[in-house]
C-alpha cells in the first residue's frame, strides 16, 4: 500500500479547495458550488480506480508467484515419487546395492529440503515437515558369499553344487541377499586358469562371452550375473557378461 502514497496529496488538493471556498465570506454563487462538487467528486472517483487497479495488479502479481511455486513444488513431489518406486527394482539389478541405496536416500533427503524451502516461501509452513533420518545400517541387506564350480542345472545352480569355501576350482563366486543373488567369476589366478582349460564347458552356461580367449587371458566381469532363489537351487535371470583380456 505504500505505493499509494503518492495518491494522498491529490486528494488534500481537493479538499483544501473545498475548504477555502466554505470559509470564505461571500457566498459562493449556486452553479461555483456545483462545479466544486463536481470536480471533488471526480478526483475521489479517479483515485479509487487508481488504487484498485494498483491493488489488482499487485494481487494478481501474488496469486501467479504462488501458483508457480506450487507447480514446481509438484514436480519434485512426483519426483520424490517416481525414486521411491524406483528404488526396489533397481537395488535388484544394480551392480553396488549398497552404493545405489545411499546415493537414492542422499538424493531423496536434497528434494525434501527443496520442497521444504518453497513451503516456507509460499507462505505454508504448517505443511513443511523436516525429512525424518534413515537408518541406513538396519536397511542393509545382509550378504553370504558361496563357490561353485559350475552350474550343474539347466536354469542355474543346485543347493548342493554350492560350497563354503573357495578350493581352488570353484569358478563361479555368488553373492547371496535374501531371495536375490549376485554372481561371477572368480578373480583367483589359479582358478581362471583351471576355467580357461575348456572355457566353453565351465563358463558358455552360466556367462555371455564378449569375445574369444587367447594365451595368457584373464576372465574380466564386466556385469555380475543375477540369480533368483528357486526350490532347490538357484535361477539365473540373467548371465554375467565376461570378457577375456
């Protein structure tokens, strides 16, 4: 409203005016009384119009700022969402669930902030709710780490082909979290020698080759295998891509 300021000594013009000719001693004649009127009532008719349309440009100002804030404020709420929905399938197929989850939750925590920050400007804090911490530790998957020489199955690997431990020809490493697990090659010198031996036997069922060993290869994964628990065994979604280097 301090911009209608300037407004005020137009009327105090017109009403000084007014005043003078009421104070004065001689009558004023009948149509000069009129004419005053007149004009006073126009002057007070044209500042009301000013300052309605002052009031109106600066209402309509407000209502276009708050309906843009709102519109962006919805896009990162359906980017909020979209992640949430994410976050699942990909843990399932990334190839560090543990790195992925974090950097999601990071990401997750900046968003809310943001939404948080345009509440307040928009003038609804009673809305803006803090981002309630994660506990990461209780979210990790808790991993077991079992060998295999082969995948003795059509689809995957038997519960019996597994083992413990790693004795020299168990070719195959799989990292198991809960119904889900991961899987490729063993990084053992000895081991990718005795896989290299007859590379088509031990490695065509389980792994898509890149390309063709020659002397001296070494077995690079390039994307771990993914393995579904099944009732006997283990089966594989999709093979470890390898190539021989």
């Amino acid at each position: 409203m301090k911009r209608l300021y300037f407004l005020l000594p137009l009327i105090s013009l017109s009403l000084a005016a007014a005043a003078q000719q009421v104070k004065s001693s001689e009558p004023l004649p009948e149509a000069s009384v009129f004419n005053w009127l007149t004009i006073i009532t126009v002057l007070i008719a044209i500042t009301a119009l000013i300052m309605s349309f002052l009031v109106y440009r600066d209402l309509s100002r407000l209502l276009n700022s708050v309906g843009r804030r709102k519109a962006d404020i919805k896009i990162l709420q359906d980017e909020v969402t979209e992640i949430k929905g994410r976050v699942v399938q990909q843990l399932g197929a990334a190839k560090e669930p543990e790195v992925l989850s974090q950097a999601l939750e990071d990401r997750l925590i900046q968003l809310e902030k943001r939404i948080i920050a345009m509440e307040l400007q928009a003038g609804n804090p009673e809305i803006a709710v803090a981002p309630v911490p994660r506990s990461r530790k209780s979210t990790a998957p808790v991993t077991e780490k079992k060998y295999a020489k082969l995948p003795d199955l059509q689809y995957g690997f038997s519960n019996e082909v597994l083992q413990d431990n790693q004795n020299g020809e168990q070719i195959y490493e799989l990292d198991i979290m809960g119904e889900k697990a991961r899987f490729g090659i063993s990084q053992d010198a000895a081991v990718q020698k005795y896989a290299l031996s007859d590379y088509q036997y031990y490695l065509s069922n389980g792994c898509t080759l890149t390309n063709q060993p020659v002397k001296d290869s070494r077995i690079v994964v390039s994307e771990p295998g993914i393995l579904t628990r099944s009732d006997n065994g283990w089966k594989i979604d999709k093979k470890a891509v390898i190539t021989f280097k």
